[in-house]
C-alpha cells in the first residue's frame, strides 16, 4: 500500500527544519508581544497507516472520521 501525504499537508524534512524554527520563534516573540498564548490543535494521520495495529486495543483508542 502506498501512503500518500493527506491533500494540503507536507512533511517537513530535517534540511528545512532551520527555516521552520525561524518561523516559529518569530511568530512565537511577536504573539507574545501582543499578549497572545499558544494553543495546541489536534494532528491527524490517514487511518491506513495505524489499520493493522498490535491488539485488540488499538482501534479502541483510534477516532474515526
């Protein structure tokens, strides 16, 4: 089975990670100055991927959507 990148995501790869922490700090330093906190959102990944899982419970802990 070939796994597939959900449509309007990337992975980001460890030669742009450096870009990415620039982005983040700067983001970071400019909402702290305007009082602003950091949330956290869910991560998703494609079913597929955690489909064969290693026991019984494993799709007891999995969200469908």
């Amino acid at each position: 089975m070939e796994m597939q990148a959900p449509k309007g995501t990337k992975d980001m790869l460890p030669q742009d990670a450096y870009k990415w922490h620039f982005v983040e700090k700067t983001f970071r330093d400019v909402s702290k100055y305007y009082g602003m906190r950091e949330i956290r959102t869910p991560m998703f990944e494609h079913t597929e991927l955690f489909a064969r899982g290693v026991g019984d419970t494993t799709s007891k802990r999995n969200v469908y959507f």
